[in-house]
C-alpha cells in the first residue's frame, strides 16, 4: 500500500496503540534490531501505514523498546514510529493489573466471579497509573500530532485519551476503537462505580467509539446509557487481513521451508489446524479436549489424522496466562499420550511466535478451529479463509466478531460444547470434495469482501463525521 492516507481524507493521521508496529531488543553487535510485533492489531495494522506518512505512538513494552525510545523518532521498515518511554512499574501495572488483568477479563466474561476480581488498594494504585499511562500517551500526541490530525486510538489500554487530547488539542479529531468485545452491563458493573464511571467517560469523550460489530457496539452503548445516561455515537468497522501483505508471506521462501516441512510431517493425513497466542479467551483446551472426544467417538479417524496447534505464549507477566499454558500443554500430552502410536502423533504442538510457520499451516488445513468463548473479531478466521489452497472448511465460534461477517459460509462450533465441538470436526472431516470446494468459494469471496483500506476508511470517515 503505498498511498498517503493524508491524501485521501485531507487530515494527517496519527495511530496510538499500547503495542506498537516494531520490538526492539539487541543484536548480536550490540545495535538495536527491529522486529514486527505480535498480535491482530499491529498485523492487521501495520500494512496500512507502511510507506506513509502517519505517525505511529506506541509504548515501549521492553528493555530494547526503552532504548529506542531514548534514541528517538524511529523510521524502520517504511514505519514512523514514535515509542513512549513510560516508568516501568507504571506501564506493568497498567498493562497486566488495569489492562490484561481487569479491562480484558470483563470484556471477555473471564472472572469466576465467586473469586475474582478484588478490587483493593492495589488496584487503585494501578487505576492511577493507568490514568499516567494515557496522559503521557496524550502528552506526546498532543506534540507530535499535525495541525487538525485524526488520533486513532486503538484499544482497551488507552480508554481515557480522548477527553485528555480535546483538553490539550481541540484542533484534532479523535476516534476509539475497541479491537475486544465489550462488556454488556451486568459484566461492566462489575467494575468500581468510580472507575466504570471514568472509563466511559473517557471512552465517550472521543469523537466516536467503533467496533468490529453490531454486538460490541450495542453492549458499549447500554453501560453508557447505564453510567453516564447518554449514548455516544458509534460506529462498526470490522477488520480484514491484507491481502497483498499476506500473499507475500505465503509465497516467500520462509513460508515454503515450513510448508515442506508440514507436508513431511502431516504426510497423507488430514490436518485440522488452530493459529492462536496462548490465551484464555481462545478456548484452546476445550478444542483439545474436543479432538480426544473425536478420537474416541469416531474412531475412524485414528491414525488418520493430525492437530497442528500453533500456538504463542502470551501476557506471561500474569499466572492466570502461565497457568493457561500449562494447561494447555498437559492436555496436549495427555491427548498424545493416550492415542499416539509409534508412528503417529495426534497433536503437534508449535509453541513459538512463528509468523511464516503459522501462515504455512493456514494455506494447509483441511479443517481450521476458531473456537473462542467471546472475541472481539477473529483475524486468523478470514487470513485461514484467504490463503488456504485445500479447500479447507472453518469452524467458528458464533462469539467471535467475525461471526457476523462469515456466518452461511463457516461451520458453527459451540465454544463450551465438547461433543458438538466433537462432531463438528468430524463432519468436517468427512465432506466430500466438491461440497467442500463450493463451501470453501463462498468462504474466500467473504473473506476478500472487505480490507484494511476499508477499516481506515472507516476510521477517518468517523472523525470527519
Ligand atoms: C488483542 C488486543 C490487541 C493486542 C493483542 C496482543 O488482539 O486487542 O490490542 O495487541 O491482543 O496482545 P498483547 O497484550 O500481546 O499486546
């Protein structure tokens, strides 16, 4: 992509995200090396503002982003990227206590609610770095932001920006946009009344709040209407994958090593595949359960077929998420112990960061398991639907945001129903050719239906609303 979102919308555009474009760390001469970061926001993101002009600000997550933030503005791989060097303790407890722990959980429903939360001492002290982390965030915007600029404030982490930039700013416009779900009222409620009220109050200070659908931005509306007793405007912009971006990955020569090595691996075997950081929202270890319970209610498929899980570890800062991947790997073993043969293994388990390996297992499945118990879209979903050369078949979760996109053209799996989930796959993996080809068509033309231009332009159409 290499037009100028400022030429097509006449305001300059600055992106604000937690997790920026590039990691950092120390190469082996001591200088600092670039790497793409992690994540659905920064991939689905980051082809958008290759070789333009817009400013990237992000917070510097670690010791190498840290550096590069006192060495500057950085421009790397066709990115203007603009790091926040924020105190350490601050950016730990906003991110892991306010943000992964608090914020995250209560979108996704993830709190046993007997236990968790506890909202204490602790948490206010971490709800104040929080508000630090997004006024230094606003501090820096307020800087760097052209003359009348569109400030696209992406997620969770930085929910208080927008009445933060009016104050310092009026001249830009800025819109949020949520890339979770969001809480429906009785989970919000959860929240401390002081910090609920704040939230909302920041969040609706924006310009605009968007949402990758109907369903989010609904829920956002009826806590505002709740807590603040007024609906803030909204809008819907569901994401899609790059295209062009992810062609190139397919047919580069790390790609094609990894799909060598999956052929000598899975050989004439059917491969049902998951692609997934390691995380509870995901539903990793119902989908494994689900494929022991296939293994021994449809026997036929013993020996016959692999689970590929490439899987990435994930907010490790939190036991909640060093637990999960525990988890995750005893139920793996477990699987493999009980119906592994010598020449067979029934889950092969990539744990590992592996961006070509992962897109190498996309354009290979027969069957791709999307099973989230809530999600705010889902972007493996239609990048699966997009480079997959099998005619392979995707199950989704109708709490996935992208359900609402794919819905007629994926299979529906329930997130909490093994035996479904069980059957599903087995269906699946019975199709035949040709109804598999027909389903597989429809999935791809939706999948190609929308594109990152399109998001943006969303984006900028919503602060100039
Ligand atoms: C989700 C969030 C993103 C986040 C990504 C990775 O997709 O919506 O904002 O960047 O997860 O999470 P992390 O905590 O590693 O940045």
């Amino acid at each position: 992509m290499t037009d100028s979102p400022t030429a097509a919308t006449a305001r300059p555009v600055v992106l604000a995200s937690n997790r920026g474009p590039l990691s950092f760390s120390t190469g082996p001469d001591g200088g600092l090396v670039a790497r793409r970061g992690a994540g659905g926001l920064v991939s689905g993101l980051a082809p958008l503002m290759v070789g333009t002009d817009g400013i990237w600000v992000a917070a510097a997550m670690s010791d190498g982003d840290r550096a590069a933030a006192a060495a500057g503005p950085a421009a790397a791989e066709g990115l203007h990227t603009r790091l926040l060097a924020i105190d350490p303790d601050d950016f730990r407890m906003a991110y892991d206590v306010v943000g992964n722990a608090t914020l995250w959980f209560i979108h996704h429903g993830l709190y046993e609610l007997s236990r968790r939360p506890r909202f204490d001492h602790r948490f206010t002290q971490a709800w104040d770095a929080y508000r630090r982390v997004n006024t230094a965030f606003a501090d820096v915007i307020a800087e760097v932001a052209p003359e009348a600029a569109a400030v696209l404030v992406q997620d969770y982490h930085l929910g208080l920006l927008g009445p933060m930039l009016a104050q310092r700013r009026p001249d830009v416009r800025a819109v949020h946009f949520s890339h979770t779900p969001f809480a429906p009222p009785d989970w919000f409620r959860v929240l401390p009344d002081a910090v609920a009220s704040e939230l909302l109050e920041g969040l609706a200070g924006h310009h605009a709040c968007g949402f990758h659908t109907q369903r989010w931005a609904d829920d956002f509306s009826a806590c505002c209407i709740e807590v603040l007793g007024r609906r803030p405007t909204t809008f819907v912009a569901p994401l899609a994958p790059d295209p062009e971006d992810l062609a190139a990955v397919a047919t580069g020569e790390p790609c094609a090593r990894a799909l060598a090595s999956l052929d000598e691996q899975v050989g004439q075997r059917a491969f049902i595949v998951r692609v997934d950081r390691i995380e509870l929202s995901k539903n990793l270890v119902r989908g494994f359960h689900a494929f022991d319970d296939l293994l021994e209610r449809h026997a036929q498929w013993r020996g016959r077929v692999v689970f590929g899980a490439f899987v990435y570890p994930s907010r490790e800062g939190l036991a909640e998420y060093l637990a999960y991947r525990q988890e995750v790997e005893a139920v793996i073993e477990q699987v493999n112990r009980r119906w592994g043969t010598a020449d067979w293994t029934p889950i092969l388990a990539f744990i590992g960061d592996d961006h070509p390996l992962s897109v190498a297992a996309l354009r290979r499945f027969d069957v791709l398991l999307v099973n989230p118990v809530r999600d705010g879209l889902n972007l493996v979903a239609k990048e699966g639907a997009l480079v997959n050369q099998r005619d392979g078949l995707v199950l989704l979760s109708p709490e996935a945001g992208a359900w609402a996109e794919l819905e007629g053209a994926v299979r529906r799996v329930h997130p909490y129903d093994i035996s479904a989930t069980a059957d599903a796959l087995a269906d699946a993996l019975a199709t035949p050719a040709a109804a598999r080809a027909t389903e597989a068509a429809e999935l791809r033309r939706r999948a190609r239906l929308r594109t990152p231009r399109d998001w943006l332009a969303d984006q900028l159409a919503a602060a100039n609303a």
